[in-house]
C-alpha cells in the first residue's frame, strides 16, 4: 500500500493518533513491536500557530519511528492552511487531517467529528490544506454525525476529489463516540466504490488475529488502524502479526512486563518523576496483562496511587515474580 511516495507494504497496520498516549516515546515502542506507521497525538491548528510549547513539542519525531504522520485538527481555512505549512517544515512523511475526534471539546466546537455537520466547510478545509503543502494529505473521519447521517460512501469520494493519498474511517459515528460495535460493512461499502482509487484504511475494534484477517479478507481494507487496543499494550502489533506476517511472534509475559517498565521510565524522563507517573496511569490502568488476575482491585488501586518510580517499578516486580506465578494462566 502507497501513500503518495510513502510505501507501507502489504497490508500495513498502523498505530491510530490519540490524545495523551502516541507521545514519541510510545509511538517508537509501537513501532519496534511491528507498526508500521504511526501519527501523532493530533494537534490544534490554533494552538500550533499561537505556538503553544505544549502543541508544537508534539512535532518531534524520531527517525527511528518513521514513516510518521502529524495529525491537525480545526474548524476554519485559514489556521489549518498556516498550521499545515508549520507542521510541513518539521517533515513528517504525511500531514493528517482530524475530521473524526468525537469528544465533545472538539467536535462541539466545529472541529474534529463536528465537520460532518458541515461538509462544504471540510471539503474547504480539505482542499485548501492539499493546496498548501507537498507533503501527501490524508484525512481520518468516521461514518457521520449519527444513525440518520452516514454519508461516508459519497464523503469520501468528495475527499478524494480534494486531492487526499489515504483515507482513514473509523467505523461508528460521532454520536456513538466508542460504544457499540464498529461497522466494518459500511467501511467495506468504501472501498467497494469503483470510482475511489485511494487506498482505505479501517479502524475499530481491531483487538485480535482473526478480526485483523477478516478486516483484509472480508472486508478488503488496504491498511488497518488500532488504537485504543494498544494502549497499556504497545506490544499487540506483535500479537496481531504473529503467525500472519512473516518474523513476528507472540511477545513472552517477562518482556511485556520490561515494556510497561520502559514506558514509566521514559515517560519521567520525558517530563518528570511526578507528572511522568499521571501520564503512564492510563496505559497501566488499560493494560490488558492485569485482567487476568483474580482480586486484583487492592493491587491495581496501589498501583494507580504510586507516586514514585521506585514505588511503581517494586509493585510491578511483585505482580510479576509473586502474584502471575501463583495462578494459572
């Protein structure tokens, strides 16, 4: 799969841009487990231009991580125009454009998912954003607004038309935020249009072998995007390559557990011990490697009230060494 002059290979998954998680260093240790692009956390085109140090530090990209897209979100021409040419001179391989963020201090301000209740005004966007860079253009949005309004068939034609290499469709509309099941059937009706020569990219609900294989199979996807499956668990590009893709296998529980030490400790040594350790709760919270765990609710409480690394790192040895052994997994 192509995007513009970017090769991704066959069948490329990719690690989807979330808020607070695709920081640098995550983004590398994604891709070290077998992802094979990732983005950015998607970053405001208003805050890149006011140049918010907290905005513009989500720019940097380690060599080591590409191919790499940054992802920019806003609601008028002008700021996306300006924030495309600032995110262009740190040279990423693709500029994203954000059309499918649900929250509500985005998408209710016009931004984001809210574009899908303003088509010409996204197709604007689109077309003036392409027209200012040459840096391949994307675009990732979802199905529509609600029930009643899944116009992502006829949408995405339009997009292409305004000139994107990729589109990306994460299969539920914004007023289902995450709930419910993704609906792979309406992404399928996307590239089953003869008239869109772009490559499709799925996202939802990918968490396993076989949903990853039915996403190519049945579905026909050219490229599948995970997202929230990898947070607390950057190590399910492996999980879902092994045995399909050629070099992968299944990560061991030691290495795992070393990966969740490596985030804390690069997470602190990205800001600092204090706020580093708010920033890893999230993943150690999602983390799929606890849920097995019988009566884990007192552990994981002191792990999320861990104030310090050498607190944090003893309580994850003592989940690994004593509690994993003792039961059967």
């Amino acid at each position: 799969m192509n995007i513009g002059h970017i090769d991704l290979g066959n069948r490329p998954v990719m690690l989807a841009p979330m808020e607070d998680v695709t920081d640098e260093s995550f983004r590398l240790i994604c891709k070290e487990f077998g992802a094979d692009m990732t983005y950015t956390e998607f970053v405001s085109a208003d805050a890149l231009i006011r140049n918010i140090s907290a905005t513009t530090r989500k720019l940097a990209i380690n060599q080591a991580e590409r191919p790499t897209a940054i992802q920019i979100y806003g609601r008028e021409v002008g700021p996306m125009v300006e924030a495309a040419r600032i995110v262009e001179a740190a040279s990423p391989d693709i500029l994203d454009i954000n059309f499918g963020c649900p929250v509500k201090k985005v998408a209710g301000k016009g931004a984001g998912a809210g574009m899908l209740r303003d088509i010409p005004k996204m197709l604007q966007i689109t077309r003036a954003v392409v027209d200012a860079v040459s840096l391949p253009v994307t675009v990732k949005t979802r199905l529509g607004w609600d029930h009643n309004s899944k116009i992502i068939v006829e949408l995405a034609e339009q997009l292409q038309d305004c000139g994107i290499k990729a589109i990306t469709i994460h299969g539920r509309t914004r007023s289902q935020m995450y709930t419910g099941d993704a609906d792979w059937e309406m992404i399928a009706r996307v590239k089953e249009n003869p008239r869109l020569t772009i490559p499709v990219i799925g996202n939802g609900d990918i968490t396993t072998q076989d949903r990853l294989s039915e996403a190519f199979g049945r579905y026909g996807v050219d490229g599948v995007m995970v997202g929230r499956a990898s947070i607390g668990a950057p190590w399910i590009f492996s999980e879902l390559k092994a045995g399909i893709y050629p070099g992968f296998k299944v990560p061991s529980l030691s290495e795992k557990f070393d990966c969740l030490r490596r985030q804390i400790r690069e997470s602190i040594d990205r800001i600092d011990e204090y706020r580093g350790i708010l920033h890893i709760r999230r993943h150690l919270a999602a983390s799929p490697l606890f849920k097995c765990i019988p009566n884990f609710r007192q552990t994981r409480i002191a792990m999320l009230r861990a104030e310090t690394s050498d607190w944090l790192l003893d309580i994850l040895d003592s989940v690994e060494n004593d509690i994993l052994p003792s039961i059967n997994l």
